[in-house]
C-alpha cells in the first residue's frame, strides 16, 4: 500500500458531525492534493488498528483470529478489504464476502495478494459457504454500505447480518450498514456494531438517537482530509 505514515486515532471528544455533502465536499478537496488510494490506505490502516485492538481486548490473538469481511461494491467496501489485506498479512485467517456483484478492484486485488480468501454471496453456492463463514466469525468488518448508503440492507446481505454470532466482535466502516448517514431514523435491517470507525468527522446518524444506537464505540480517524 502507499503512504504507510501512521494514520493518528483521536482519542478526544469527537468533532462536530458533519452531513453527506459536507464530508464529500471535504474529500473532494483532499482528492485534489493526494491520490485516492492514499487515502483509502490511510482508512485502511486505521481500521486494521481498530480490529486488532478489539482483538486483543477480547483475549483473541490475532494471528490464526477467524476475521469476516462484508464488503459492498463501493470505497467502503474497499477500504475493509484494504484492512483485511493487512490482517492477513498479520497472520489472521481473513475472508471476504462480496455482497453485491462486484466490490472494489484494487482492493481484491491487494486481499488477494495478501492470500484472503474471497466468496461472493450473490451466487447460492457463495451464500452458503459465507454463511458458514460468518456464523465462526471472532470479528466482523462490515464495510457493506458507506455515506451514500440507503436504510435498511437488502439480500443477501440482510441475512449475513443476521447470523453473525453474538459472540463476534463488529466493526463498522464508516456507519453500521443500513443506516441513512443524515438521520437518527432507523428503518428496515441494520447492522449493530461494536465499533464504528468514521474518517475526518462522525456523520449524523452516529450521534442522532435512535440510530446512534447501533454505532457502539465511535473512532475517528484523521486520513488526511481537512474539514473548514
């Protein structure tokens, strides 16, 4: 991955929230002055630190620890995969479930390359084998929706959030999946995380009651982009 600088977790109070427009106007800017991918290894790194973290507070050690990545097709999804790569590369056994088509090229790439292991669940057989997957997790990496996200997950994504175990530990990129970023409404099938790992400022629906809920613990990391 490129620019491997430490990516710094704030540990303060949490910066105002911030709506969709906000934050994509923000990131528009950042994308301006630093390539893409630099900022989806900076969100990456983060979230990979947030993981072992909670690995370790849960008396797992992260080599050999059963890490489930559910990924949807957009940078959300491919900045858990950018994560999984790196676990991987520590020694954890990571799979990746595709929930829509197709999730983020470069980062199936690098996950690949890192020797996770890769299931779409959109064919039967896929869905199969990733519920099998999902129901052993340790810790779940939802990065299946990201801000543009829509409520309420659909198939078959809904019923991989169903049956991960209450025993696994789930961590969300950018906002559990299934929440409206700009709301604290909550409609249809969500994921509720143990952690939430937001980039540059928590988006609304992570401090709105009732959606806030669902968020858990909230970390916000600094990938570079600069809110005015």
């Amino acid at each position: 991955m490129t620019d491997d600088t430490e990516v710094p977790i704030p540990s303060a109070a949490l910066p105002a929230p911030l709506t969709i427009a906000q934050i994509k106007e923000a990131e528009l800017v950042a994308l301006s002055r630093a390539p893409e991918d630099v900022l989806m290894d900076r969100a990456a790194r983060a979230v990979a630190r947030v993981v072992r973290e909670e690995l370790v507070a849960a008396g797992q050690l992260v080599p050999n620890a059963h890490v489930v990545i559910l990924a949807g097709s957009g940078r959300n999804g491919g900045d858990a995969l950018l994560a999984g790569a790196l676990l991987a590369q520590d020694g954890a056994d990571v799979t990746a479930v595709e929930v829509s088509t197709s999730a983020h090229a470069r980062g199936k790439e690098l996950f690949d390359a890192a020797g996770g292991v890769l299931l779409n669940a959109i064919a039967e057989s896929g869905l199969r084998a990733a519920d099998a997957e999902v129901k052993t997790a340790d810790l779940v990496i939802d990065g299946i929706a990201g801000l543009g996200g829509t409520a309420g997950l659909r198939a078959p994504a809904d019923h991989l959030v169903s049956v991960i175990p209450s025993s696994a530990v789930i961590v969300s990129v950018d906002l559990p999946s299934g929440l409206d970023a700009d709301s604290g409404e909550v409609t249809g099938t969500h994921v509720t995380a143990n952690v939430t790992v937001a980039f540059t400022a928590p988006s609304w629906c992570l401090v709105t009651a009732p959606a806030s809920g669902a968020a858990g613990r909230i970390v916000v990391a600094d990938v570079g982009v600069d809110v005015v």
